[in-house]
C-alpha cells in the first residue's frame, strides 16, 4: 500500500509528440466529438419523439446512442485537452475512474449489440413468436442485464488493478488510462493478472463476437424462405448491424486477447473503438434504413415547420 501512494498522477504520453500533428490530432478528435454528439442525439430524439420506441430495435438502437454519448465523454475530452498542452498529467484516482468507466459503459455497449442481434436472430428466425417473446419485459430485462454485465466486466478490470503497488516510472504510453499500459508500470509481477484480464475482455470479446456472427450467419440461411422485398429489408439492417460489431470487436480482440503488452498501434485500434464508430453509428443505422431516415424526417422537419408557425 505504501509503494502505491508513492505515484500519485500519471503523465499521459498520448497520441504524438510532434505540435503539427497533436493540433491535426485535435481537429480529427474535435470534429468527431462533436459529430458523435450531433448524430447520437439526433437518433435518440428522433426514436423517442416517434412510433419506433415501440420497437425493440429502435428501443435498443436508442440506449446505443446514449451509451456512445456516455463513453466517448469518459474518452475524449482528456485527450483532446492534452493535445493542446505540453505536459499531460492526470491523477492516480481520476486514472482509476476513467478506467472504470470507460470499460463500464463499453461492456453495456457490447451486451446491447447483443442483444439487438438476438432481436433481429428472433424477427427473423420466429417471426410468429416476434411480438410474444420480445415484448418490452424482455426488452428491459436485456437491458438492465447489460448494465449488469458491464457492472462486473469494469469491477473485476478495475479490481485487479487498484490493488497493484505503482513506484515508479509514471509515464502511461497511451492518451487514456487503460489497463495494459497500467500494468506495464505495476511494481510487480503481471502475469497471473495478465491472463485474467484475458479472460475478462479478450476472450469474451471473441466469444461474443463469435456468436454475434454466428447469429447473423443462421439469420442469412433463415431469409432463403422470405420475398426479394423483404430479404432485401433485411440484408440492410442486418448488414448494418454486422458493419458495427466487425469495427467494434476486431479492434477489441486484437488488443486484449494476447499477454500482457502494449504496441505501438494500440493507440491506433483503440481509436476505432472509442472514438470512430461511436460516430459511425448514427450514419450507419440511419443511411440504409429507410424506417429510421423518415422518423428523423419527421421530428425534425415537423418541429422547423412549427417553429415557423410561431415566427
């Protein structure tokens, strides 16, 4: 306990040294950031104010979006104001936070994309059981058990972590406190530790990847029986769907199922992850989605049309 105490704040390496490329490094964050918000927002409003929170995908699609909201905030803004500062320090104790909150809200995320393509497994696959089985009991049960699901994924990370003895040096080789580079800098042996957090992100990372494409692969065989129009309708959803999870998962895997290490293009795969398809996904769910596209047109085009009523 006291060789922990002897580091009180981490010094946040980040994404460059080079002033050039920081500043290109914030206008890329600082333009994403701000499409996350504009697009999140847009698909929640657009969902709530309209028929399709009735429907458990849009019901699903709507916590998505706040999910993306809620993690990217957890991410970005640190690393954003660390590019435009020389030396990037953050506490021992904010570290411990946003490691926690980072993989809290990524492990919900991670459960909801599973359960939007069980959603999509049982619409396709028993569609005269459809409105039986996810009714909005079920909906909710999924729902309160991927917060649970993400609660136990970022407190056994967080667990194995906070207890470790950090003397020294205190450079964290990433522009976020995630837990392999921490564990680079513990004053100890990791490799008992290393392997849990294997098991605790890197394989259920594969595992649920593994059954999500193993779903959409028994939801193709399935759509033989059904018309052009509606295979078609559901090739776009569904190939929306298999479009988040591949940039959501693969980079994911590829960072924490192998021994505890850090490389070089880390920071480069985390950024899929925590930055890019969180902006991706507005446009994702909404460009081939015609259901989608003609609730935002409706909210939006309705609420300027009143607006300039009463001008």
């Amino acid at each position: 306990m006291e060789n922990r105490n002897n580091v009180t704040e981490f010094i946040l390496l980040g994404l460059s040294q080079n002033k050039k490329v920081r500043m290109l490094c914030f206008l890329f964050f600082l333009l994403c950031y701000l499409t996350i918000w504009l697009g999140n927002l847009v698909i929640m409003i657009s969902i709530t104010c309209s028929q399709l929170t009735n429907q458990p995908m849009y019901f699903f699609l709507s916590y998505l979006a706040l999910l993306d909201l809620f993690y990217t905030y957890t991410v970005t803004p640190k690393p954003m104001a660390d590019l435009l500062t020389e030396r990037k320090i953050i506490s021992y104790k904010n570290c411990m936070t946003q490691l926690f909150t980072t993989h809290f809200f990524g492990g919900i995320e991670v459960f909801i994309l599973t359960g939007m393509a069980y959603d999509q497994y049982v619409a396709i696959c028993k569609p005269l059981h459809y409105a039986i089985i996810m009714n909005r009991q079920r909906c909710n049960s999924i729902l309160l058990a991927s917060c649970a699901g993400g609660l136990l994924h970022s407190l056994g990370l967080l667990l194995l972590t906070i207890f470790l003895p950090f003397c020294g040096p205190d450079e964290i080789g990433h522009y976020f406190c995630d837990v392999y580079p921490l564990l680079k800098l513990a004053c100890t042996k990791t490799d008992k530790i290393g392997f849990l957090v294997i098991a605790n992100s890197g394989l259920m990372g594969m595992v649920i990847f593994v059954v999500l494409m193993a779903s959409y692969v028994m939801i193709m065989y399935n759509l033989r029986a059904y018309s052009a129009e509606s295979r078609h309708k559901a090739l776009s959803t569904c190939s929306s769907h298999i479009t988040v999870v591949i940039l959501f998962f693969v980079p994911v895997i590829f960072i924490y199922i192998r021994p505890t290490t850090t490389l070089p293009e880390d920071k480069v795969f985390t950024l899929f992850y925590t930055i890019i398809v969180p902006m991706l996904n507005p446009l994702i769910y909404t460009l081939r989605n015609v259901e989608m596209k003609n609730a935002i047109r409706k909210v939006w085009c309705n609420q300027m049309f009143v607006e300039g009523k009463q001008m």
